[in-house]
C-alpha cells in the first residue's frame, strides 16, 4: 500500500457523514483524504508521513461560511474599529485616538458600532463634531445597513433639511427637518460616494488579514455574499482574482455577484460576463446576491404586517421590498434559466415570501435545475412558508448568533415586532423538523466570524459568556450534529463543493482540528473551544 503523507490517530474524528459519523483515524495523501476508519489507517504511515495524534482533541471538516464579507472586513480592521465595546464614550475615545493616529487620512472611515449604544439607535452628528470637526466622518453600524455621518460629511455631500429621502433608504433628521448624522440603508450612498476608494494593496492586504483570521478560527472556504460596488466598500472581485492567480488564495471562495437594484433585466448579460472572467483556481463567482429588504431594527425589513410603535400601536410602515416582487420572479427565472446560484438577502416575513415566490417561479418556468438558491438571514419566518424550504429546494442560509437575548433585539426588535411575529425569529428548529437544509454563516463583519460561537448559540439559543439565563425561542434549538453539519456539509452543498464538508475517502483534505471533543462536553461549554490547526486541500494554513 502507498504511504500516506499525513495521517491523523487516536481520534475521535466526526466526520459529517450519515454512514460513518464517528472514526478515529483518517489519511490524507495529497489534497485528498484516502482512508477514514479505525486502527487499519495506521498502516498507510510510512517513513515520510506525518502523524498527528489526536489524543483529547477533536478532528472535523473544515468549516465553511455561507455568507460573509471577508475583503471589506479585513480593511476594516485597519480603519477606525469600533467592534468590541459597546460604550458611546467608548466609541468617541477610539474614533479620536485614530483620528489623532492619522493626521494625514482625508475622511475617517471604518465602523462596528451598536445601534443599542444610543437612545433609538441614533448617534448624532454633534457628538462626532466634538471629536472630529475638520474632517469628514462616516462609520458604519455593526450590521452595515446604516451609518453614522458628522456635520462636515453631510455638508460635503450636500445633505440639508431639503434633501429627499432616496427610494431605498433614510435620513434620519432632527425636528426642524436638519439631518441629524444618521443615514438608514440606500441614504448611506449619498455619503459613501465621496469617500477616496481603497487602493488594490489596501484591499489586497485586506483579504490576507481577514484570510489569515478565518483561517485561525477552522474556517476552510466561503461565499462573499457581495461582489461589487456598493456605498463606500469597493468591489472585491479583483481582489480575489488577483489572489487566486498569484496563490495567495488559500481559501475555496464562491462570489455572489452584486444584483443592482436600480438596475434590471439588462444587467444579466454584464453578469454572465463576470461568471466566465472572475473564475480561477480557488475562486470562482458563480453566484447572484439579491438583496430583498433591509433589517428589523431600523424598520426597513419588508413585513407581511405593520411594524409597531413604542406605544404598540399598529404603524403605517411594513419595510421595504428592494426589488419588486413580480420583477424578482422573472429576474431569478431568468437567472436560474442561465444556471446562476441566487444568494437571496431577506430577513423579513415578507421578504422571505417574496424569495420563495420567486423560486418557486423559476421552478415551474425551468424545471428543478439544482442551483441551490439559498435565502440567508431568515429573522422572521411566517409559519405558512417554513414547509416551502423542502418543498422547494431552497437553501436555509441560517446566521446562528444571531439567535439569542441581547440588548439589540430585546429593546430594538422584539417591542417593535410584537410578541406573535417575535416568536417566529430564527426558526432553525422548525425548519429542520420541516425537512429543510440548513447552512450556517456569519455575515462577518456585522458579528463574529467564528463558527464554534455560532454553534454555541445555534445549540443553546443564549450568547456564549452570557450571564442571562433566558433562552431564546428554546423551541428552536437544534442539536450539536445538525449545527456543525450545517457548518460543514450544509456550506458546502451550498458553495458547490460536493467533494467537501464531510470527512470520506476520496474527498478534498478541508480539516479543522479542536483543542477538545465538543461533543462529549457540556453543551454550554462549546463556545471554549479551541481550534488548533486547519488544512486546506492537506495544507497546514494555520496552527497553535
């Protein structure tokens, strides 16, 4: 028998495969796996191979992530980060402090602030003029559908009491109509166009930073979920092809091509010529991102009923559908006629209709084409709609930390929805018990990347560290299995990699390594776990 070049023993191994979930040895020779078992793989190890002992530690597929925004993540990390506190004086220490730092930066830019930071989400453009009153200023939210402006951005952009509201967005105002710093979904465009575009280093080096940090935390592959121009994040595209083409790329990476809602019909042709010329090695865009509505919390997630307000009266606004719903039948009819994956945004109950409306179109115009539409997000789900997951084919593409009591949606979501559409958020364990496919992502950099947390959440429905003891929806639980297969087999299936996300003979060496077996420890221990090493294509990409 032939060596192998690496073989792991002493397991456990989990390998995400319904015939064999559980081994404790596996080879690997080349990029792929040759053997999984028990103690007959040991006698591929010949003088050449290396041996990893696995002896109190974990071995599983490389996680993958469904949705994520990995190049503008990773230059965000070198602009003004505001991720990890969720203090307002906080936050104007560190926007000062990297003020200070680069005397030379035309606009302050970068972002990861909590709407629950400030009284009704609302930062003011005053407390930015306090800090930084010479420069222009425009920081994102943590979930990136809005921005924080100062008086010298909105000034340069022209923005005054008299500016409409764009079709796709808000500007928030003050009583006499004054813009007061806070721009809502499409309004952050009218800012963001002025601010100078990274340059292809910057966002070159973003991709290896943010590479390098995925990689750290197990994950092997993903789909950018937005390639293309949007507000002030440059198109990434590029990025990645440079990066495939030099072998920087380490990663499997799937693009989802950025569906221009200002646009129609017409740009399909731009974006079959994008599938054809953004596809090399590791890298391949194969997918069309569509994003239906907004979010829940600055009331532009499209719902099938009225928002509430703080008094819980009924309201006039039930969101925003982006895109028409009978034009977003055709479009993705179209779509999926020319074999595109449709990667949906729709976190609303309205929106999630509208998607599955518009697969089910496709189906009935094109027959079942196996593109693996997937709608990510999923906030609130109409119980009418959950059966139409499996019935369909359509992806669940689940974000798992979000699942959980923390300030943004206790006092930002859940008074706002409802105690009857409250109970339908984040539905994992319906739609399992419903037969649906579950995937798992992160939408870094909106929240962690990190798999093993989202696992946490996904199996317990409560923040990992938390100290409350609420759980959220428990109903809604799944099991440790389900979340780490959606993790794994259920991204991949997604991303198109039917030789990866499970550990078999004959599959891709994707392999993430744990400082210990999650599955014989308390479950609310998951979230202290470690990752070790990773592997990609039998590769050591990162190791402790």
């Amino acid at each position: 028998m032939t060596a192998a070049d690496l073989v792991f023993t002493r397991g456990p191994v989990f390998t995400a495969d319904p015939a064999r979930s559980r081994a404790s040895s596996l080879a690997v020779t080349g990029d792929r796996i040759t053997a999984v078992g028990h103690d007959e793989v040991r006698d591929l190890i010949g003088p050449g191979t290396e041996v990893v002992d696995l002896t109190g530690k974990l071995l599983l597929p490389g996680f993958q992530d469904a949705h994520i925004h990995a190049v503008n993540g990773g230059v965000e990390m070198a602009e003004c980060d505001l991720t990890g506190t969720v203090g307002a004086d906080d936050y104007l220490d560190l926007i000062g402090a990297y003020a200070q730092a680069h005397p030379a930066r035309e606009w302050i830019t970068g972002g990861g602030w909590s709407l629950e930071s400030f009284e009704g989400g609302m930062p003011t453009r005053q407390l930015l003029d306090r800090i930084v009153p010479d420069r222009p200023v425009l920081l994102s939210n943590r979930d990136h559908h809005g921005a924080w402006a100062n008086s010298r951005a909105l000034e340069l952009a022209g923005i005054t009491a008299r500016t409409p509201d764009p079709a796709d967005g808000r500007i928030e105002r003050e009583p006499d109509g004054t813009p007061n710093g806070m721009l809502q979904e499409g309004a952050v465009a009218l800012v963001a166009r002025l601010v100078p575009p990274n340059t292809a280093r910057e966002r070159l080096d973003g991709l290896l930073r943010a590479q390098e940090m995925l990689h750290s935390l197990g994950i092997t592959g993903w789909q950018d979920a937005l390639l293309g121009d949007l507000g002030d994040k440059p198109d990434p595209s590029d990025t990645y092809l440079a990066a495939a083409r030099d072998g920087s790329l380490t990663a499997r990476v799937t693009g989802a091509l950025w569906w221009d809602r200002e646009q129609g019909a017409e740009q399909i042709e731009r974006l079959v010529a994008l599938r054809e010329r953004l596809c090399h090695g590791r890298f391949r865009a194969s997918s069309v991102k569509i994003m239906q509505d907004g979010i829940a919390e600055n009331f532009t997630a499209a719902m099938t009923a009225p928002y509430f307000d703080g008094c819980g009266c009924a309201t006039a606004n039930s969101g925003l559908s982006f895109v028409d719903p009978a034009a977003l039948r055709e479009y993705v009819t179209r779509l999926d006629a020319l074999d595109f994956q449709v990667h949906f945004h729709a976190l609303g109950d309205r929106a999630v209709r509208e998607a599955l409306d518009a697969v089910e179109a496709a189906i009935a115009a094109n027959g079942r084409r196996g593109n693996r539409h997937h709608l990510a997000h999923l906030q609130v789900v109409h119980p009418e709609d959950v059966p139409r997951f499996a019935r369909l084919g359509a992806i669940a593409n689940i974000q798992p930390l979000w699942a959980a009591h923390e300030a943004q949606m206790d006092e930002l979501t859940i008074p706002f929805l409802g105690p009857e559409r409250a109970a339908w958020q984040y539905p994992f364990g319906d739609l399992l018990r419903a037969g649906a496919t579950l995937a798992a992502g992160s939408d870094w950099p909106v929240s962690s990347p990190a798999p093993l947390e989202g696992i946490h959440v996904a199996v317990n429905r409560r923040e990992p560290g938390t100290t409350d003891e609420r759980v959220f929806l428990p109903e809604q639980r799944i099991g440790l299995q389900t979340a780490v297969a959606a993790y794994t087999a259920g991204s991949t299936h997604v991303n198109g990699l039917d030789d990866a996300g499970s550990l078999r003979a004959g599959h891709l060496a994707d392999l993430v390594v744990l400082d210990r077996d999650i599955f014989t420890a308390p479950a609310e221990e998951i979230c202290q776990a470690r990752v070790e090493r990773t592997y990609v294509g039998g590769q050591l990409v990162h190791s402790v």
